[in-house]
C-alpha cells in the first residue's frame, strides 16, 4: 500500500517534472514539449507587463499561442493552435510556423540561377510551396532566451545545401521580441555560401475575435497596397502587376473581408503590393474586430503580404479547445516577397547571395 503510494506520488512528480515551466528570464518561461526527429522540442513562452503571453516551440518556429487579457478578466487567444506537439506533428496547413526557406509558391518547383537550374521538392500539385515537403516549419530550431530590453527569443537553423532542393547552406536566425506597447517583432535574418532564393515569413491564422465558432468574414481589413499580383489557376502569379482600384482587391480603405468574398473566386489567397512608404518599419495592414474592439497592426519592410482568407480550412482540424478549424474560421497576412519571384524578372529579387545580409522586420501590434 505504501509502496503503491510512493510509486504513484513518483510517477506524478516526473510527469510534473516533464512539464514544468522553468523561469529562465524575466518575462520568459520555457518546458519541454516532447520529442520527435530523435530531438527534444521546447516550448516557450514570453509575456509582458499587461498580461500579453506569446508562446512559441522550437518545432517549426512556431507561435502556437497569442493571448491577450479580455474586459471580463478572461483571456482571449487570437491565434489558431494546439496546447500539445501532437497537433502539429499531424502537418496541420502550417499554423503559426515560420516559413522558409522560400515563403509561397515557387512555379513547378524550378528556377535558373547563373544558368544552372534547380528542381525542388514540388508538394502543392506541380508546384513548391512554403519551402517544399520539410520546411522550417517541421524542423526544430535551437533556441536562446535573452532579455535584450525586452523578453527576446532567438531561434537559428542551419539548412544544408540541396535541401529540398535548394542550393548553398544557409544560416538563418529569426528573433521574436515582445514589447510592453503589445508588439510582437520579428525580425528574420540569413546567410549563404551558394546563391539561393529566401524569402522568410511567419504563418500566424488570426482570428480577433478569440472564439474560432465566429468566421472572420466579419473581421474589417486595410491593405496599404493599391496593386496586387493576378495568380493563375495553380496560385502562380501571372506577372503582371495590378491596380486594386474598383476590384473586391481594394482595401486600401477598410472592408469587411465577407463584403466582396464571393467575388473572388476560390477566395482571398493573393500577393498585396504593398506601397512605398518612407518610414523603414511603416504600417501596412490593419485588421480589426469591431465586437471584441481588437485591432491587429501589421508593419513590415517587406514588399508585399500575402492576405489568405483560410479558404482551405475544412473543418477537419479542431482547435486548442476542441472546435472545428472551418473555412474563413481565421486568416493570414503572411508579409513576404512575391511568390514566385525567382521566375519573375519583374518582381523584387528574393536571391540572396554568398556575402550578402538578408535582413527583414516584421512588427505586429495588438491593441486591446
Ligand atoms: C498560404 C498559401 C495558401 C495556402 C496556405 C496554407 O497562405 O498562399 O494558398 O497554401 O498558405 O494552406
């Protein structure tokens, strides 16, 4: 009887051990999260002083948790997510992963760089989406927490040359900083010794509402972009750059995302061109839930953001608290260079080259 009794309390105390939070700095805490790959994965979390948590594994970059104090003194999660490993192991449409190497789609999964072309891992039908059938988003990251002002996490991969196809190794290091005016920075930096295409971003599905039974079809939308890029049947695009003004593509001033949905056919799944600005971190989306009151601002030094309005959420997948993943349940504004840009001269160059330093800021700011 006590012999049972002293089993059972050890084997609470090691499954406590297993998950329990260790402060590591201030306004950091980390645990581990299982293991996969033959590698522990480690979840952690930074919060600041009113009560913002963000919550990010090493398994695939990922932000699995963003959470902000409601009115009524309860909590409101405004990402898609799950509480456990599990749920991303089962390769859900990249919920809240950093991507990378190459964020969207790259064209049948080929480009030509100083005449020699590679093929890459196609995994979206013909063509090579988000970094092909291993992206960083199912790769683990190492990890350093530092309090640099602010509760700072840095994460850095290495990906060999020829991994999924692509060329060079390349070092990159992506730095998530949460600050108490509710920011969340991210800034992406990288590295090669082959010339080769980046083109990082974060994958956040948002939903302001907190509660992912509400669509955000009614969510309210500002794109400082008067330009998008037309896509083919597959989601490539055409090339062509084109005025937003009297299209369901002009957010340039606020729309409901519902308002002229169903004018797009598919759904929203497209490149924005975003304006130039003199400002080098400017503002460039706004996202807003008038019921809850809470507004995403989205500042980036990206060239364009890619609004997706989850038109291939099926209901397949639940959430964290056990409800389905509909279609429209949360959206994207992935910020990036155009997709496909290595086959398109007249788009920004996303090559990056030995010697040279990528460096990009992405800052998201959540008012409540
Ligand atoms: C991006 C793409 C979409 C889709 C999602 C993931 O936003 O543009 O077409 O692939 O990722 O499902």
């Amino acid at each position: 009887m006590k012999q049972t009794a002293l089993f059972l309390t050890s084997l609470i105390v090691i499954a406590m051990g297993c998950n329990t939070e260790t402060k590591v700095k201030p306004g950091i805490t980390k645990k581990d999260w299982g293991e996969t790959d033959g590698k522990k994965v480690q979840l952690f979390s930074l919060t600041n002083k009113n009560g913002v948590e963000v919550k990010i594994a090493t398994y695939g970059g990922t932000i699995t948790s963003w959470s902000v104090p409601t009115k009524d003194g309860n909590r409101a999660d405004i990402v898609l997510g799950f509480d456990t490993l599990g749920g991303y192991l089962a390769k859900p449409p990249y919920f809240g992963a950093t991507i990378g190497r190459y964020g969207n789609r790259i064209a049948d999964g080929k480009f030509t760089i100083d005449n020699t072309t590679y093929t890459l891992a196609t995994n979206n039908g013909k063509n090579h989406l988000h970094g092909g059938i291993k992206g960083f988003d199912k790769v683990i990251w190492d990890a350093a927490p530092v309090v640099d002002s602010v509760p700072t996490l840095i994460l850095s991969y290495i990906s060999k040359d020829g991994e999924e196809g692509y060329p060079g190794n390349l070092k990159s290091i992506v730095q998530f900083s949460l600050t108490d005016d509710n920011e969340l920075v991210i800034t992406y930096d990288a590295q090669t010794d082959k010339a080769t295409p980046v083109n990082l971003t974060n994958h956040s599905y948002f939903n302001l509402t907190g509660d992912i039974s509400n669509s955000i079809l009614g969510h309210k939308l500002l794109i400082n972009g008067s330009n998008y890029t037309p896509v083919d049947s597959t989601l490539i695009p055409t090339g062509e750059i084109k005025d937003v003004k009297g299209t369901p593509f002009d957010f340039t001033t606020m729309h409901t995302v519902g308002e002229r949905i169903a004018d797009v056919k598919g759904g929203y799944d497209h490149n924005f061109v975003l304006n130039k600005a003199t400002d080098p971190l400017p503002l460039m989306a706004v996202l807003t839930d008038t019921v809850s009151g809470r507004t995403l601002e989205v500042y980036t030094t990206e060239p364009g953001i890619q609004f997706y309005s989850g038109n291939f959420l099926d209901g397949k997948i639940k959430n964290r608290d056990g409800k389905p993943i509909n279609q429209h349940s949360a959206l994207c504004l992935e910020t990036q260079h155009f997709p496909d840009s290595p086959n398109k001269p007249g788009f920004p160059s996303t090559i990056l080259k030995p010697g040279e330093k990528y460096h990009t800021i992405t800052k998201y700011k959540i008012k409540f």
